[in-house]
C-alpha cells in the first residue's frame, strides 16, 4: 500500500529533505533541552559564578543586549536628569548602572540577591575588586561624548556616590533590605536582565514585578498601601 506522504516524497524529493532537516534540528534541541540544568532558588545561590559573568559579559562586551544596553543607558539618564536616589535593582556584580547615573544622582544605591554578587560590589566599592571595567565604562563615555581620559574621574565619582549595598529579594516585602528611612523613597529604579531570567528560573512574574516595583518612586508605595488597606489584591 503506497501513503499519502511517499506520493509526496517520489513527487517533492525537496520536502522529503527539508522534513528530514526539520526533524535534526527538532531532535537537536531536544537534546540540549533535556541536558539543561534548572536552576531552583538554592542551587542558583550556589551556582551562579560572579566572576565568570563578569568575565561573559563584561570584558569584551561583545553581546548584542549588553552592547544595546550601553549604548541607550546614557540617553536614559540625560532624560531622565537631576534625580537624589537611584536603586539598581538586581545590580548582580555590576556598576555600570551606577556610572552612568553618576553625575544625575544624588545618591547610587545597588541591590542584589547573590551575597558572592554583594561581596564583589563590595570589593569594587573599596578598590579592590580586580575585575577591570574600563571596556564598559569607555562605551559609555563614547555614547556621551567624554573623552577617555575621564575614565578615573568617572571610577572615583561613582565610587563616592554608592551608598549603599543591599540584598534584594523580589519575593519579599520589602524586597530591598536597606534602611527603614530609604523604603520607597528612590527617585528611580533600574533593573536590567533581571526580570528577563528570574521569572524562567525562580516563579511568579507578578512577585517579580511587585518587588522591584514596590522599591520605587512613592506613588507606587501610596497605591501599594491603599490595595492592602481595601484588602484589593495587588495588580
Ligand atoms: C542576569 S543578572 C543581571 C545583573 C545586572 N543587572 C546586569 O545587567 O548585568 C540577574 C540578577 O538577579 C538576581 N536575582 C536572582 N534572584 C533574585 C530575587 N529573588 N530577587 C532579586 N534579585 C534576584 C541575581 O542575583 C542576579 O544578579
């Protein structure tokens, strides 16, 4: 008995051959897929590697998100302009959020989850991180026409205005452990790459959302308040 697809396959030779790419490439990622690891919200503790992030994204920054962030963040922050505090949130080990904000804000504040991400934040804070920023920090001085040679005075003026490191937990409410007195008092938050992995890896996009949100500007604190004064849930 000849089937309907052999007809096919002696009449299109061609389909039989792209049928049988579709299927190789179907069965590649299964392949990768099921070799995938999973992240939970403990193994991820463990194994996110600071330094090999850094390292991926960061020295060369040859990756096209990276390179687009970089180049649009100090457009962002000129239009933004004169603020007193910014909160990057999820900052994982990264400063350049800080640096482009360093001449707007009064005050840098960075959060994030990692304690080895903290640890490195920390280590930068004091000058003794090893990690070299100049690739990234030299792209954004291009993007806002500064010349190199600024690099060091951009290092240390960035340095001077961190005032805080926090963990971060988007789960949480609060989700930025800082002082009482900051709670929903910053001008801005920037969170970038964050609500991009987390959600795959961690759970519930809403939480995700409300706790980075809840950090920010007052409005967003006063609506929180009334949503839980009515007993509406949060949206
Ligand atoms: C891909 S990194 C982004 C780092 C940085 N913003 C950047 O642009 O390179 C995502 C960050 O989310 C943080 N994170 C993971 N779980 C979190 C949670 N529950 N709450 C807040 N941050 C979390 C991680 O520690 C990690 O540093």
């Amino acid at each position: 008995m000849v089937n309907v697809f052999d007809i096919e396959v002696q009449a299109r030779p061609d389909v039989f051959k792209q049928k049988e790419q579709e299927n190789s490439v179907l069965q590649e990622k299964e392949e990768i897929e099921k070799n995938e690891t999973i992240y939970d919200r403990t193994s991820f503790m463990t194994t996110f590697s600071t330094d090999a992030y850094l390292e991926d994204f960061y020295t060369k920054v040859e990756d096209p998100a990276m390179q687009m962030v970089l180049k649009f963040l100090p457009l962002i922050a000129c239009r933004i302009g004169s603020i007193d505090r910014l909160l990057d949130f999820g900052a994982g080990p990264t400063i350049h959020v800080a640096a482009t904000f360093r001449d707007y804000a009064k005050e840098l504040h960075l959060a994030d989850y990692l304690p080895q991400n903290r640890e490195e934040l920390i280590a930068w804070k004091e000058n003794r991180s090893r990690f070299d920023w100049s690739t990234p920090l030299k792209m954004i001085l291009t993007q806002e026409g500064s010349a190199w040679e600024q690099l060091q005075e951009m290092i240390t003026r960035t340095r001077n205005k961190v005032h805080g490191i926090y963990h971060c937990d988007c789960f949480q409410n609060p989700s930025v452990d800082c002082p009482s007195h900051l709670h929903g008092t910053f001008d801005v938050g920037i969170t970038y790459f964050h609500l991009i992995t987390i959600p795959f890896h961690l759970g519930d996009r809403d939480y995700l959302l409300r706790g980075v949100l809840l950090q920010f500007v007052r409005g967003v604190q006063e609506c929180h308040q009334k949503h839980c004064w009515s007993n509406q849930e949060w949206r």
